[in-house]
C-alpha cells in the first residue's frame, strides 16, 4: 500500500460541508474566526495521522478522549467558510457501521468488544445531552456513493495531476442552493421511474443532511486517498457525475436505453476499485 508524508493512505473519500461564520453561534464563530487566520492551520494528512496514532496502542483508543477544535478553511468569493473536523463524533458513527463492513471475528480482530462497546456506552451518554449533533463531513471507503455525485454538474470537477513527489487531486465543489436543488430533481426523476432502490434512499438521506447546514454553504466531493487506487488515465477520464447527471436527465425523458448506457459507464469505471477492495 503506498504512502504519502510517512502516512498510510487510506482509500477513503469525503462529502465536506464548509459553512460560512455567520452560521455559527459565540463564541464558536470567534474561535473559527481566529483559527483561519492561523497559518499552521494542520492539512488532510494530519487528520489521518493523528487517527491512525489512536489505533497503536493496546487497546486501541476507538474513539478520541476529547472532541477535535480543528477544522478545514475555504475561502472563496471573499466569505471564509469553516469544515470542522468533529473527529470524535465522526469515529462514534463510524464505530456503528462497523459491523456492516467486517465479519465478526475480523471486527474484534481490529477493535475489541470490550473496546467497542465502551465507545458505544459514552455515545450514548453524550448523544443524550447533543441531540442535534451532525458531523460536516461523510466518508465512504473504496467508493464513492453515487448518491454523492447527484450534488455536483461536471464543470464543477477540478482535477489536478500532481508533479512528482505531490498527490493528485480530483474533487467537485458546489454551492449549497445547487447541491439541494440537484437533490430534490435527482428524487423526482427517480421516484418516477422507480418504485424504490437504494439510490433514493440514500438520496434522501444526503438530502437531509444538506438540510442542516447554512444555505450559504459550500460543498466539496474529495476523492481523498482513493486517488490512489485508480489508474492515472482512469483518474483523469473520470467524469462520473457528468454520468449520473446524463442517466437522471435520461430518465426524466423516459429515455430508459439512455439511462441504462450511462449507469453501465458508471459501473465499468468503477469496476476496477470494486476488484481492488475484494482483493484486499
């Protein structure tokens, strides 16, 4: 498995949500204030770093002691918008979908019972006094969800090769109001064509999510380390939510034969990833 700056890149990506300060009560907005204007503010890689600190030890700590007061800053048409990390919270969720993803005996493997149901019981606890918390941010690993690049147009897509020694990038950003408009004529379609699948329902449930937050917002799809697992060609050719953008149009024709030609795009490119996490 390759590594970046002396970290094991995880092959995970990110659906970010970057609020505006105005969005936030005091004196939150006071600290994110001040924290972006800090030029040591930490990158992705550190976030990765001080995770995988956390699963050396014996046991390993599940969940972070203390929720993180770190974020990551955009500024774009003069308005600084904050992500912040919400680590802690992040890890709890995660924690559950655990046992989606690993058999049994693999999952105590990684992270014993005795460790995991701690992690639950202070959840629990916590969740009782912050019943409306939400992270900003979603991670999928070996993937990225298809309801995912409904949000995003394909001139949206910025892809930067990398120089040598430096990662590729390819990530999509959007604002708010065109994310959830995205989202309500992505349902429409579906649900006409439809009666149900697991592409509406986890439309719906981004949708819900996107619901939250401030509509002056920015959202940012990060191909994050996957961009390690896929060709350079591949990489560059990628131009999946142009495809999911073509199908929900096709669909909205009545156009099944159009639909179906841009899903089987979609799963051709992504069949390679598909081998890759079977593989390992």
């Amino acid at each position: 498995m390759p590594k970046v700056s002396s970290v094991i890149v995880p092959y995970a990506t990110y659906l970010r949500v970057y609020e505006p300060l105005a969005a936030f009560p005091e004196p939150e907005r006071g600290h994110w204030a001040r924290y972006a204007r800090r030029p040591d503010r930490p990158s992705c890689q550190d976030e990765l770093r001080r995770s995988l600190a956390d699963l050396a030890p014996t046991p390993p700590v599940a969940v972070p002691v203390h929720e993180s007061d770190d974020a990551f800053v955009l500024e774009a048409d003069g308005v600084v918008r904050v992500c912040p990390w919400r680590t802690r919270l992040r890890g709890w969720q995660a924690l559950g979908e655990l046992a989606e993803d690993f058999p049994p005996p693999v999952l105590d493997a990684l992270l014993p019972p005795v460790v995991r149901h701690q992690a639950a019981r202070d959840y629990e606890r916590w969740l009782a006094g912050h019943p409306d918390a939400r992270p900003w941010i979603r991670t999928a690993t070996w993937q990225v969800p298809i309801n995912w690049f409904v949000l995003f147009a394909d001139e949206e897509r910025e892809y930067v090769k990398g120089a040598a020694g430096e990662e590729p990038v390819l990530r999509y950003r959007t604002p708010m109001v065109q994310a959830r408009r995205r989202v309500a004529r992505g349902l429409r379609a579906l649900r006409d064509a439809v009666d149900e699948s697991l592409l509406i329902d986890g439309l719906v449930d981004v949708g819900r999510w996107l619901e939250e937050f401030h509509p002056r917002s920015l959202v940012e799809l990060d191909y994050g380390g996957l961009v390690h697992a896929l060709p350079a060609g591949t990489l560059e050719g990628d131009h999946s939510a142009a495809d999911v953008a073509e199908g929900i149009a096709a669909l909205r024709r009545g156009d099944e034969e159009g639909a179906g030609e841009a899903y089987g795009r979609l799963v051709e490119r992504w069949r390679s990833v598909r081998d890759l996490r079977s593989a390992n």
